[in-house]
C-alpha cells in the first residue's frame, strides 16, 4: 500500500509489435511511456483527425478529464493544442462513436463519481467540445460503456455498465442527421444609436484557436456559414470608430441575432 502523499508518477505505456516471424515467436519492442492525466483506467483507439493515423484517448480517473494524443503512424504520439478534456467526476470507462451523425468521431466516458456519461464531440482536427446536452444520466457508479445501435434506427446509442447499481443504463440516440454545410452565424454590429457600421472586421475563434474573419456591409451585416454545432466561440469586432465587448457563443443551430453595440 502507498503511504500517505506518495507521488505516483502516471504514464500511458504503448508496445510495439516485432512483426510475424516464421517461428510464430510473438514479441514487443521495448515500451514507450507518454504521459496522461491522473490515474488513467481506460483507452480507446480511432482516428481523431483523419490523417489516417490511429491516436487514442484515455479516461483520467483522478483528473476527471480525457487525454486525446495523436499518432504518426510509428509508433510514437503528440499532444493536440488541447490536449485534456473535461468530463465529468472519476472517469472510468471511455468509447467511441459518431453521436451526431457528422462523421466525425466522438467520445463517451463513463463518469464513476458523478453517475453519469460525458458526450464529447469531435472536430476531426483532433479537438473535441461538449455536446448539447453534455452530460448523459447513468446509474450509481457506471464504470465502463459500449456503443450500438439497440433500435435499428440508424443512432448511435450507448449502455452503460452500473457497478455500484448491478445494473445496466440503455440510452437511446435521439440526433437528426446534420446539414453537410453546418449552420450560420450572423448578426449586425451598429453605433449607439442603432445604426449599422461598414467595413467592421468581425473575427470568431473556435476553441482549438482557429480564427475566421467577416467583413460588414453597408448595412452593418455580417455572417458566417458552415459553422460545426456542438462548440463554444468567441466572437469580437474591431472598428476604428467604437470599441465592443467580445462575445462567447454556444453554437447548437443557425445564429442570426449575434448583435453587437458600442462600449460605453
């Protein structure tokens, strides 16, 4: 047993294989260690930014978040500009699944502690944010999940094992299919008195630090299409003429109200 305030050092070990061999010897080449959040229980491979590489992604129990890290196709990992995710309390169980039909790969992880399943959604650049409704109901202490489609809907659904409830939880997909072109985020940025400003630059950043600008026109209007649903953006004008308050914006559907007015 580990004494009290005994730092345990937490790494994610990954063996590679020395191939077939006529003797039908089955060996690894010596491990490879990279580092994970607090006591990692769980790993699930796909390809988080199709490269065509597999990466993983690791459940952190006592950091209650998911460690995402990408593979070079030889056997060695980086991070992604984000390279943990909140989830919610002891993480136990992770896996993969696409939830909102994008055809993006997303997670799921079993929170033991807080008796409930964190939906992440992927970006396929490797980055990954909340969900809508970004946390799912369990039972008492899931500990590990499994996705399928259990009504042959064409949704991704998922069960939940419930340790501490020696039980099952089935949670059925409910997701429409999303429009290819994502959805639109607009709005008007004016003076004081209402009137709309050209020529206005106005940015909106994602949380993996990607930046698309929009101009206004004559009217003060702006917009942005193909915008990914499932994310948070910050949103800020520049103007030589006023100063405004950035904006972070929850994007599940078409925005055409994302206003914005001077600082007094």
């Amino acid at each position: 047993m580990l004494a009290k305030n005994t730092i345990v050092a937490v790494t994610f070990l990954v063996l590679l294989s020395l191939g077939h061999s006529a003797s039908a010897t089955v060996g690894f080449k010596p491990a490879q260690s990279y580092a994970m959040g607090t006591a990692p229980e769980m790993a699930a491979v796909a390809d988080f930014n199709t490269d065509g590489k597999p990466d993983f992604a690791t459940a952190n129990f006592n950091a209650n978040n998911l460690s995402i890290r990408l593979g070079d196709n030889l056997g060695g990992f980086s991070s992604p500009a984000v390279p943990e995710i909140s989830a919610g309390a002891t993480p136990r169980g992770i896996a993969i699944g696409d939830f909102n039909r994008d055809g993006k790969q997303d997670l799921a992880a079993a929170n033991y502690g807080s008796g409930n399943i964190s939906i992440r959604l992927g970006n396929n650049a490797g980055g990954f944010v909340p969900a809508a409704t970004p946390e799912v109901s369990a039972d008492t202490q899931p500990q590990a999940v499994a996705i399928g489609d259990f009504n042959g809907d064409g949704r991704q659904d998922f069960a939940a094992v419930n340790n501490g409830a020696a039980s099952a939880s089935i949670r059925l997909g409910s997701c429409s299919v999303l429009s290819a072109a994502g959805v639109t985020v607009a709005g008007r940025v004016r003076t004081a008195t209402g009137e709309g400003i050209r020529n206005a630059r106005v940015s909106m950043t994602d949380q993996q630090g990607v930046t698309r600008t929009s101009v206004t026109n004559a009217f003060g209007y702006y917009s942005f299409t193909d915008v990914t649903v499932g994310g948070s953006y910050v949103v800020g004008v520049e103007s030589r003429r006023f100063h405004y308050s950035t904006r972070i914006v929850q994007v599940t559907d078409t925005l055409v109200d994302v206003d914005f007015t001077p600082m007094e």
